[in-house]
C-alpha cells in the first residue's frame, strides 16, 4: 500500500510539474514576442528594488493594515513551503515527518510559527473575501472585473482558506495519533502544536482508524490542491506572485514621468529643418527605406517589458482608483489596458499554436483597447505611481497614441491644429515667429 502511495504521489508531481513548466515556458515565448529592450543596467538598484519593491512590498505598505494582511498571506505563501518540502520529500521516500529526525526540538519551532503564519493566512483571507464581496470597495466592483476576473480572485482566497485548513486539521489528527502511539505515528513524538492542539477536542471521539483516514485525506488533498494551484497560476491575475519579482528588478530607473522619444521621430524633425542632413539618394537611384513604425498598433510593436508588464499586473485597482481620468466618469481605466493588453498576448499565442506561426487575424490592440480610453489620458504617472509592482500602463498607452496619430493621422480636431501649428510657426499657438516677440517691442522704451 505504502508503494502504490509513493507511486501515484510520484506520478501526480511529476504532471503537475511537467504541465507547469510547460505552460510557463509558453508564457516566456509569448513575453519575447515583444520588441527586445535591454534593462540590465545598474544592477545595484536594481537588486534593491527586488528587495524593496518584490520582497519588502514597499509600496503596498502606503496603507498599513491592508500592507500586514497581504505580507502575512506573502509570507505565508514562501515560508509554509518549507513544510510543504517536506510533504513532497514524505511522498517520494515513503517517510513520514521527514525533517523530525534532522530538525529535532528545532521541528517544534518550525511547525508551530507555520501553524501561526498558517492562522494568519487564513484570517486575512476571509477578510480579504468580505472587503471584495460584502464591502464592495469601488476598485473591486469596476465593470474591469465583470465575469472571470472577479470569480477568479475569489476562488484563490477560497482555495487559500481551505489549504490552510487541510494543513492545521492534518496536524491536529497526526499528534493525535502520536499520543495514542498508533502504528508508525508513535515514533514521532512531535508534542502538540501551537494551534491545531486546539482541535483535538473535534477529533477525540474518532477512532484511530478513523483518524488516519482524516490525516491521510487531508495530506493527500493539501498537497494535490498545492499542485492544482501551482497549475492554476499561470492562468490566473495570481501570477504576479511569481513574475513580480523579475518585474522588480526589470523595472524602469529612468525619473519617473520621462517619457522614451523615438529617435526616428527626431530625425525626421532634423531632416525638415535643416535639408542638407538628409540621406542622398541610393547609388541605384532610390530612395532609403522609410523609419520602421511610429507607435504600437499590436503587441509586437511594444516592448517585451511591456508584456511583462501585462502578465505581472494583479489587477488590484490602484491604478484605477488613482486615475484622474477614472475618477471623473471618463472610460479609461488602467487596469483594463493591462488586462486587454494580456487577452491580446494570449489570442496571438493561440493563433501561433494553431498556425506554428502567426498568421494575420485582422485584428490589432485597438480590437481590445479603444481610442476613447486612450485620449481620456492626461499622461499624469498616477498609475505608475501606485502600482505595487512597478507596473507602466502609461508606456501602453503613449505607444499607442503615438501610431493613432503618426502612422493613422487620427487624433482631433483641436490637436491637429496645435501638431500644424508647431509645424509651421514652431509653437503651438498661431503666430509666426517674427511676431511671436512682438509684445517686448515697447519694453526698453
């Protein structure tokens, strides 16, 4: 029986592990499908911001308690996986409580501060489920998150609730067999834990077969709901828990609100003022080839930071919440144009799957994100500001803009007359610039 156990166990990680790399290695292609950028320079900031920005949460902490909440659930999430190396060890080996005989006393410590982080977890959970559906905060029930996006964060709080439950309730059953010294439970005399000590009471009545039954489904169910959930993630806003740290230390250090010029774009203005700048014609006779384009119209004009970006974003609402355009009833919402912005990854993934290449579906970004959105903005750094993870829907939305009006002549009314005005009487107000210092005539008299 012990056999079959270590076998099934083998086989269920050893799929679960498989499907996961898998799926992540597609999630790789599909971030490297966008323009390459190199951000590997000053690597001493950029390690600080891994610890401050991915492992400290520095920003989360701009609201205190909510900050302590989703540390405990963080912390939860690296530190219980000790514990849960040792289920995984125990299901390979056959053993049972592995790290007891090379732990010693120390076992007790560790098992209880899991117990506890564990307890923690599971309270901010429930209260993180009533602020999402019973408080229904304004950032959680934005028409952003209407269908999947909403069920899904719930569904993650649920299943954190209930793995931190299957954990407690497991330990509680295993040092309840280990005081009646029932088969090989009684060679690990562990002592009670911290907390689920205090569930014996639900338990004494059962008989010890029927404890074993309890602490061998409740093993099996916590660390297959493990595997479940690690498969889970790359399909889900949960994901940041993984890429936000690459996301930290690939984040922009050039000041905040500087926006990238395209050098193009400068060239074509030196080659307007000053004509003798530009290329001659081709010994052939023609002509050189145009600039490469102006703007995002699909994902692969964006950089595969971009796209990082896209699949990091937690969907919290913080760049929503903080946007002016949002606050005022305009349609712009930076979180959707994460979230589209990621659909429109994912739709060009399937159809490279499908074709081995990608075969043109007649579709852009425009498809998922509207010219609306993307003239509602102010280009005010709000949303940079106040993502936790260093998320830039701010670089989405310029791109974009940039090929709506350089590469579409599509903008309105009232810009085309300033982009005129600066063309011909370079300013944007209708002077030319003979008479533009004509005000100061009268100022030395």
């Amino acid at each position: 029986m012990a056999i079959l156990q270590q076998i099934l166990f083998i086989l269920a990680a050893g799929t679960a592990i498989g499907l996961f790399s898998k799926k992540i290695s597609l999630i790789r292609r599909n971030i490297l499908l966008g323009k390459d950028e190199d951000y590997t320079d000053q690597p001493g900031r950029r390690w600080k911001n891994l610890a401050l920005l991915a492992f400290g949460q520095k920003k989360m902490f701009r609201n205190p308690l909510v900050a302590v909440m989703h540390f405990v659930i963080y912390a939860g999430f690296i530190i219980i996986n000790l514990e849960v190396l040792e289920i995984i060890l125990d299901g390979i080996l056959g053993t049972h409580r592995l790290f007891y005989g090379v732990a010693g006393s120390l076992y007790l410590f560790l098992i209880n501060g899991f117990e506890c982080l564990a307890l923690g977890v599971l309270i901010a959970c429930i209260i993180f489920l009533c602020r999402r559906n019973v408080l229904k905060l304004r950032r959680f029930i934005s028409h952003d998150l209407d269908g999947w996006p909403r069920s899904d964060a719930n569904y993650i709080l649920l299943t954190e609730i209930v793995l931190m439950t299957l954990f407690l309730t497991m330990n509680a059953a295993d040092t309840l067999l280990q005081s009646r010294g029932y088969g090989h439970y009684g060679a690990h005399l562990t002592g009670d834990f911290a907390l689920s000590g205090g569930l014996h009471p639900l338990l004494n009545g059962l008989s010890s077969s029927s404890l074993v039954v309890v602490e061998r489904t409740c093993w099996w169910l916590h660390i297959l709901g493990i595997l479940a959930f690690l498969n889970y993630l790359p399909y889900s806003k949960h994901l940041h828990i993984l890429l936000a740290f690459p996301n930290a230390w690939y984040a922009r250090l050039t000041p905040e609100g500087q926006l990238k010029n395209m050098p193009a774009v400068r060239q074509e203005v030196l080659y307007m003022m000053q004509p003798e700048t530009a290329p001659p014609a081709l010994t052939d006779g023609s002509t050189p080839p145009p600039p490469p384009r102006f703007g995002a119209k699909d994902i692969f004009d964006l950089s595969w930071r971009n796209l990082l970006d896209a699949y990091s974003c937690t969907e919290c609402g913080r760049c929503s919440a903080s946007c002016p355009a949002n606050l005022t009833g305009k349609l712009l919402s930076p979180r959707k144009i994460m979230m589209a912005t990621r659909d429109r990854v994912e739709e060009v993934a399937r159809n490279i799957d499908a074709n081995g290449k990608f075969t043109d579906d007649g579709k852009t970004l425009l498809n998922y994100i509207s010219v609306e959105e993307l003239r509602a903005c102010t280009t005010c750094n709000a949303c940079v500001e106040e993502c936790p993870v260093s998320i830039s829907p701010l670089e989405i939305i310029i791109e974009m803009r940039r090929a709506l009006i350089m590469e579409d002549s599509n903008a309105p009314q009232e810009w085309n007359a300033l982009f005129g005005n600066v063309e011909n009487n370079f300013a944007p107000w209708k002077f030319s610039p003979d008479d533009r210092d004509k005000w100061a005539t009268d100022l030395s008299q």
